[in-house]
C-alpha cells in the first residue's frame, strides 16, 4: 500500500525478546524516520547490559 507521499504505510511488528536495548531502538528509530507504524512486542524480554549500578543511576536521573 503506498499513500500519498509515495512511502509505504506498512505496519512493522517487531518481536523484543533477547534483543539489545539500544540496537532494537536504532532499528525502531529508523523504521519511524522512514514513516512506517511499528508494534513492539515481548518488550518486558528486552536485554539491558551494563553494570546495574550504572543502569540505576541513569535511571534516577530520568525520573
């Protein structure tokens, strides 16, 4: 299906499970710059690497 603007309006479903944190989001950003809809699922098995200390401090600072 391809609207007006000449880009595809698919809907792209992504599965998160043991998928790194940042390189999913990279691939969901691109996906969004390009105009597609995109359904994350599984997102509570996405893998967060790093040391929890860190991962808590930058936590903190977000809330």
């Amino acid at each position: 299906m391809v609207s007006g603007s000449g880009v595809c309006a698919k809907r792209v479903v992504i599965d998160g499970r043991h998928h790194m944190l940042g390189r999913l989001a990279s691939i969901v950003a691109k996906e969004l710059l390009n105009g597609q809809k995109v359904v994350l699922v599984r997102s509570e098995e996405i893998c967060i690497s790093g040391g929890i200390v860190r991962q808590k401090m930058k936590y903190m600072r977000f809330l």
